[in-house]
C-alpha cells in the first residue's frame, strides 16, 4: 500500500512539473501580439525585429520578419545570433520593435514597440511580447 501511495505522489509531482512552460536549451519562443488601438497605424512595409540581448551589451540573437501578420508564433535560436561565437543562454531582455520603414537604426517616430517585463529564461517557450508603444 505505502509502494502505490509514493508511487501516485511521484506521478502527481511529475505532472505538476510537465503543466509549466517547456523549454528547449538555446531556443526561446512564443507570441508577438499587436495593442488592437495601434493596427490601423502599422505601415503594409513594416519589418519586425524580435530582439534578445543580456541586461548589457549588443543583441545576442535577432529575428526580422518582413510585412508581419499578428498574432505571430516566433522562435529564436543560435542560428539567428548577431555575434559569432556568442551563445544563446541564461537570462534575457526580450523585446519586439515594429519598424516603419525597415531600417533597424534608432527608433523613429512612427516605429512601435513591446517588451516582456523583465528577464526570461532562454529555453523558454511561451515569452509573449504585445508591442503597445508607438514612438511619436
């Protein structure tokens, strides 16, 4: 009796474990979404940019998607790292940027913003970022 109780224990602890977020080492993904007040603002030729990068320092990884359709499913990885040899790991500053005319220089009047608040865990799979800033 006491086998089938720890037994049940361990299998409920492992299920609670499994609901939470999965995560993939060197890969971080999830949601860009876009605040419904900014869609009638975006530019048909805008270009996204999903950005990772330590609390200091240039971008680790950067993915650019051209004309963007929201809600968008997005994954980084090492293939989309900015620095050869720099890796893709620990705790990150994640932000999504909407750029009016596609360049990726400082932000211009127009250009919109979002950030997940914080830092996230790279292997993490659901890191939604809403973009719900226009830069005026």
């Amino acid at each position: 009796m006491n086998r089938l109780l720890m037994i049940a224990l361990l299998a409920a602890t492992f299920a609670a474990c499994s609901e939470s977020a999965p995560t993939t080492p060197g890969t971080l993904g999830g949601t860009v979404s876009l605040k419904s007040e900014l869609a009638k603002q975006v530019d048909p030729n805008a270009v996204l940019y999903i950005i990772a990068r330590k609390e200091v320092g240039p971008p680790l990884a950067v993915k650019r998607v051209a004309q963007p359709k929201f809600p968008l499913t997005y994954s980084l990885s090492q293939a989309d790292a900015m620095l050869p040899g720099s890796q893709l790991q620990g705790e990150v500053k994640l932000t999504a940027r909407l750029d009016k005319d596609g360049n990726a220089g400082p932000l211009q009047t127009g250009d919109m913003t979002g950030a997940v608040v914080g830092t996230v865990p790279v292997g993490k799979s659901n890191a939604d970022i809403t973009i719900d800033t226009l830069i005026p």
